[in-house]
C-alpha cells in the first residue's frame, strides 16, 4: 500500500469554466488509483466524480482528494450530487444536503469565512 498520499492536479480552461482533476497514483506511480474532476465557475465548483480503484478503497484515498478540493477551494461554495450511500462521507467532510430527488441528492459546502 502506499506510504504517503500524493494529489496531483492538472487544469484545463473548458468555455467559461475551469475542469481541475485530482489524480493519485499507485505506488509505482503507473496505475491513477484515484480520480476526481470539477467543474470550476466563477462562484461555484462542481464536483463532477471522486473515484478510487477498488482495491485501494478505504486507504484513506478519496478522502485525501476531496480534502484537496476543500483546501484549493475554501473561498467557494462546492456542490456535488451523489448517491445515498455517499451522503454521510460528504457529511463528514462539511457538507450539508439540500435536496434528493429519487437516489441522487444534492449536498453543498459553504465557503469558509
């Protein structure tokens, strides 16, 4: 398993909006174990996937990327919409649920003041 968790993120400029995606690597730095992509607008980040290879679930990897996403966006309010059984990790991490509309639900979080 891995000693240290690495993020690294990468930046397109897509239209009106920014797409940073969040990447870790496996030990060998070959394989992405973890990913995620937002959607950064000018108030407002959309966190599009957080996803971790199954074999390196629950090592404390998707965790480490949402946590860099909380940091490089602290200013903004970041919004996500995910599945019931993801709404008490995202809770965990600071956010709130706005809404639920069949399975998917809707969560938020607030800038930092």
């Amino acid at each position: 398993m891995l000693n240290t968790i690495r993020v690294i993120r990468e930046e397109k400029k897509i239209d009106d909006c920014v797409k940073r995606e969040y990447k870790v690597y496996d030990e060998y730095e070959i394989s992405i174990i973890g990913y995620a992509a937002v959607l950064v607008e000018e108030n407002i980040v959309h966190i599009g996937v957080i996803n971790v290879n199954r074999d390196y679930r629950g090592h404390g990897i998707g965790t480490a990327i949402l946590l860099s996403i909380l940091e490089d966006f602290s200013d903004k309010k970041i919004e996500v919409e995910t599945f019931s059984y993801l709404v008490p990790w995202y809770e965990k991490h600071g956010f709130k649920l706005l809404s639920e509309s069949g399975n998917i639900f809707h969560l938020v979080h607030l800038p930092s003041l």
